[in-house]
C-alpha cells in the first residue's frame, strides 16, 4: 500500500511519462510535415527560397545597373564626337 507521498509521486510521474509522450508525438508530426517528397523538383524548404529570390533580384538589380551605367557612358562619348565634327 503507498503512503501519500508514494502516491504524489507517482501521479507527478505518470503526468511527465504523458507530457514525454505527447511531446514525442507532437515531434514527430512536425517532421512527418517538414518531409520533402521525393518527386518534388526542388528538394530545398519552401522558406529557402525567399533569401535566395532576393539575392537573384539583388544581382539582377546590380547587373542592370552595370549596363545602364555603360551605355550612359557611350551615349556621352557619342555625343561628344558629334559635337567634335
């Protein structure tokens, strides 16, 4: 027969042998949703692809601006011979 404190003590142990288990299973749906399944394409998350689209952006951005800067500089040579002649 337990005494109260044996009985304390194992409703308290009985309560963190749940929790464990209810934690375990709330675990391991959240990996079963984080799987990729493998006839997808792009094997990366989906929030990866964020960062990677701005930094794509970013390059764009950066190239256009090379360009620009380029053809200002020709259409001003241009316009300097022109005046020349």
């Amino acid at each position: 027969q337990l005494n109260a404190e044996q009985a304390d003590w194992r409703d308290d142990t009985d309560d963190d042998e749940l929790e464990d288990q209810e934690l375990e299973a709330h675990y391991m749906y959240m990996a079963q949703l984080q799987e990729v399944s493998p006839d997808v394409a792009d094997s990366g998350p989906i929030f990866d692809d964020e960062p990677l689209q701005k930094n794509d952006d970013d390059n764009d951005l950066a190239n256009e601006r090379e360009l620009l800067a380029s053809l200002i500089k020709k259409l001003k040579c241009e316009i300097d011979e022109s005046k020349n002649r």
